[in-house]
C-alpha cells in the first residue's frame, strides 16, 4: 500500500482487508474465497 507508506504496517493492512471482507454477505465470501483459495 505505498500511498500509505510506512503509516499502515502489512498486518495492519491486511486486518482492514479481513474487516472489509468481513462485512460481504456470505455467498460473496465464499466465492472470494473459491477464487483466491482461502478458507472462511
């Protein structure tokens, strides 16, 4: 995330993306997760 550069750390980027993804409805979760082959 460089137009963040050294404010947000790599966790902490990838805690927003989770919270973010967190609010999808639940089919949207799961094809996401079918297309990037992460578990929900």
């Amino acid at each position: 995330m460089p137009a963040f550069g050294d404010l947000l750390s790599e966790e902490a980027v990838l805690d927003i993306l989770e919270f973010i993804r967190s609010t999808w409805p639940r089919e949207v979760q799961e094809v996401q997760s079918h297309r990037s082959h992460v578990t929900v």
